[in-house]
C-alpha cells in the first residue's frame, strides 16, 4: 500500500509517514476488490469496518422491502463511506453499499478506537479529528440531497442539484457522478419523467445534455446538436 498517497487523503491528514504506517497496523487496514453491482455492506448488519474508495466508486442506497431504491450519496476515490456506523458499536446499518463500478476498497477497523487504553499517541488524535472532518462534510452531503428533493417539480429538483454541482465545480460545464437511473433514483423521481423533463429543459434553452455531460445555460439560448437525455 502506498503509504505516501494515504497520506493525501483526509484520514491521513497531518499524519507522517510513522504515524500513517502506525494507524494501518492498530486499526487492521485491509483491501477488498468488488465488481461492479456488487453488495459491499448490506443494511442490517452491523459492522465496525469504515471503508475508503482506492479507485472506482460506490452508491449509498435505500432499498425497501417493495424494491424501491433512493440513492442518497456517493464516494468515489479517495472518499469514504460507513465510518458513523463502524464507531457506533452495535449500530444496524439503514443503508446498502454497492459497487457501482469495479473498484477496490481499503477497510479500517476503526470501532477499535473504542477500546484503545490510549488516546494520546500523535496519529490516534489526528485520526479522531480527521474523522470529525470527514463526518461533518458527510453531513453537508445528506443536508444538500434534502435541499434537492424539497421543490415540488422534477424541473424544480433538477436545477437544485445542478445548480449545486455547477458552485461546487466552479462552472456552467461539467459531469455528474450518476446515470440517468442513479440521478432519478438521487432525486427521487421516475426516470421517465425525469428524461422527458430534461428534454423540455433543453428546448427551453435553460441547459444541455449529453449523456453525463451538462452545460447550464444562462438565459433562454439553445445549442444545436445537443443529444436528448434520454
């Protein structure tokens, strides 16, 4: 494992390469290769395992006992998932994980640090307020999909998220993380009307779309040879 790239992400932050090397052995890192589609954790177990995204991406799911599926967020590399339920001793889980692409991912055992006799070795602090960190961004994540979901309107859900992503890229131009099922499934609406909904946005001139790839318009323009989202 490359000890210099964990160090990169935030539950490495701040951390030197002893220190990192030193969280590896206490916490039982191990790595884990998934295919695609594949369950990861599964709601209703209990686990104390919080995993990091080293390449691929993964959804966090609701799925009902009627086979309904809302996803709720996503982790791509770099990212992290399952780190409130690994400290919470006990916990169920409410959510499934899945694989939604091959991807490879690096578990901790981090519902250890319950049980250390110490919390004062340099990397055990860091460690805690990197996780406090990595939480609170999380917390961002679930209070945004709240804001997306709010409007009445599939158009009105829509430009919530787009206009979301657009801040967080720093543009009118760029790809989102879902497919067309995976966004209606995100945004809690069907995906036929999501589509047919897309396609009126962009006879209105108010985006493009081709595939994942959006472009936000700021007035009623068009752009010819935009491919329906459908």
């Amino acid at each position: 494992m490359d000890i210099k790239m964990l160090q990169s992400t935030g539950f490495f932050q701040e951390m030197t390469e002893s220190e990192a090397c030193s969280a590896m052995k206490h916490l039982d890192a191990s790595e884990q290769t998934f295919r695609k589609g594949a369950v990861i954790l599964s709601a209703g177990t209990v686990t104390q395992r919080l995993g990091m995204v080293l390449s691929g991406s993964v959804t966090i799911e609701n799925n009902d006992l009627w086979g309904n599926r809302t996803i709720l967020s996503h982790a791509e590399s770099g990212q992290f998932f399952a780190e409130t339920y690994a400290l919470l001793e006990n916990e169920p889980l409410l959510v499934d994980v899945a694989a939604k692409e091959d991807c490879q991912i690096l578990f901790f055992r981090i519902g250890s640090l319950r049980h250390l006799r110490s919390l004062s070795e340099p990397w055990a602090m860091k460690l805690i307020a990197n996780l406090l960190s990595i939480s609170s961004r999380k917390n961002l994540l679930l209070s945004e999909r709240n804001f997306h979901t709010a409007p009445k309107t599939i158009r009105g859900r829509i430009m919530s998220y787009l206009n979301s992503v657009s801040l967080q890229k720093h543009s009118r131009q760029f790809d989102i993380p879902f497919d067309r099922q995976q966004l209606a499934d995100y945004l809690n609406v069907d995906r036929s009307a999501l589509s047919k909904e897309l396609g009126k946005m962009q006879k209105d001139g108010i985006l493009s779309v081709r595939k994942n790839h959006f472009t936000v318009h700021g007035g009623a323009e068009k752009t010819a040879g935009d491919a329906p989202f459908s």
